[in-house]
C-alpha cells in the first residue's frame, strides 16, 4: 500500500476513535509541514483548542493575529467571548478576519466567558467560539468539547497572558498551541519584514508536539514557511504559503 494511503488510513482510524473529525472536518493550514502533524489533517471542527502567547504584549499580539488568521479561513459568523472588549478590530482585519463577521460578547469574568462559549457553541452555523480566560478547569474544558462537539463548531480557549513556566492543567482540548514572536527576517535596509513567529504545538491528540518558525499572517489569513527554512532544494527560492 502506498505512504500516502496508509497515511491517510490511519487519519481516518484516529478520526472514528475520536468521533468527531470524522463527523466535522478540518480547519487545514495549507502547509504540509503542520498539517501532516494533526491527526485530522488540519484544526479538527467540532472540538476545543487552546492558544497561549506569553505576559509580553509582542507575543500575545501574535497569538491573537495567529487566531484570526484561523478564524478568517473559516465561514459564518465568529462570536468573540471576553471579559472586556480590548481587541484592535483593524489588525484582525488584516489578518483576514472581517470586523463584520465578528459579534463581541463582553461577559466581565472568566467565569461568564466560560458560560458564554458553552451557549453559543451549541448553535450551528457558526464559523468558530472564541474565549479569553486566564485558566479553566478540566471539567469545564469538557462541557466545551461536549458543546463544540455537538453542532459541529470549533471553539477556541485564548489564554492571554499565559506564562510559558506555569503548566497548563488537564483539558479535553485536541489541541494546545503556544505563539511568541520570533525575529524578522533581515532585509538589508531600514524596513521590517514580515512578521515571524515560533509556534509550538505543544499537546496534541494522536499525534506529537512540534515547534516552528513561520511567516505571520497575511490578508487572506495564511501563515507561510521562511525560504530558508523549508526542508527542500536550495534552488526553490518561494514561500511556501498556505493555500
């Protein structure tokens, strides 16, 4: 049998067990360096997902960009669960996130943010649930997953703020990422590349945690892979961009 097929016979097998990319699908990045990572091929829909930055502004800027790149590859409607609303809808914008397609929900606590999430996720149709807390109980993690699993949608925990050092507790999330930012690539004169980031992907179900380094978000929501960095012929000067 083929690499490529048993490759994906093997997704499938992950996908039945787990019940839920089987049914939803996947959120892919394009990029056959991540992709080939997730067992789902991609951010599996109808499941929970955890994103971290760290207390330095410079890395939770990049998370937060990092997410709406996600989200603005998705369609329908993005409710945004936070304690107060201080996101700066123009540079989601630029990531490719509408500030249209996204409804706000104050809800004051972490608390109310986890109760908000767990409303809105058992609604279908949405693109995706977004909540913004500090730290969450497994069993609270649960309710999400049961939720998000249930009308298909993917819901994503964004912990801002998130020390690197301080574990995260046990979650039902597929999932767990963290985004920092990494330096530009040096052009040579005074002006700034793209941004970079590293990305960790530090748990994931049915699969092992990896870290790269790649190119941030540009306006249709793609991440890319730095040139120099992409594991091929040294005679392929592209990006390779997410599709």
């Amino acid at each position: 049998m083929p690499e490529a097929a048993i490759i994906n016979n093997l997704r499938a097998r992950i996908a039945q067990i787990e019940g839920v990319a089987a049914q939803h699908g996947s959120i892919p990045f394009g990029l056959g360096a991540i992709d080939v990572r997730l067992p789902a091929g991609g951010l599996a829909r109808g499941a929970l997902h955890e994103i971290a930055g760290s207390p330095d502004l410079a890395d939770d800027a990049s998370a937060t960009i990092f997410l709406a790149g996600i989200l603005a590859r998705v369609d329908g409607p993005i409710l945004w669960c936070l304690r107060w609303r201080d996101l700066f809808a123009p540079a989601l914008h630029l990531a490719g996130l509408h500030p249209d397609r996204v409804i706000y929900v104050e809800a004051g606590s972490d608390a109310n943010v986890l109760l908000a999430m767990e409303e809105c996720l058992r609604h279908e149709g949405l693109g995706g649930v977004v909540g913004e807390i500090t730290k969450y109980s497994t069993t609270a993690s649960k309710r999400l997953q049961l939720a998000a699993e249930g009308s298909g949608v993917a819901a994503f925990v964004f912990r801002r703020a998130s020390k690197p050092e301080h574990a995260a507790e046990g979650t039902a999330a597929f999932t767990r990422w963290r985004v920092t930012a990494s330096p530009s690539e040096d052009l040579g004169i005074p002006s700034l590349g793209r941004p970079r980031w590293r990305v960790e992907l530090e748990r994931v179900r049915g699969g092992n945690p990896h870290v790269w380094i790649v190119e941030g978000c540009d306006a249709t929501g793609r991440i890319g892979l730095p040139a120099a960095l992409v594991d091929r012929p040294a005679a392929a000067g592209h990006r390779q961009v997410a599709a």
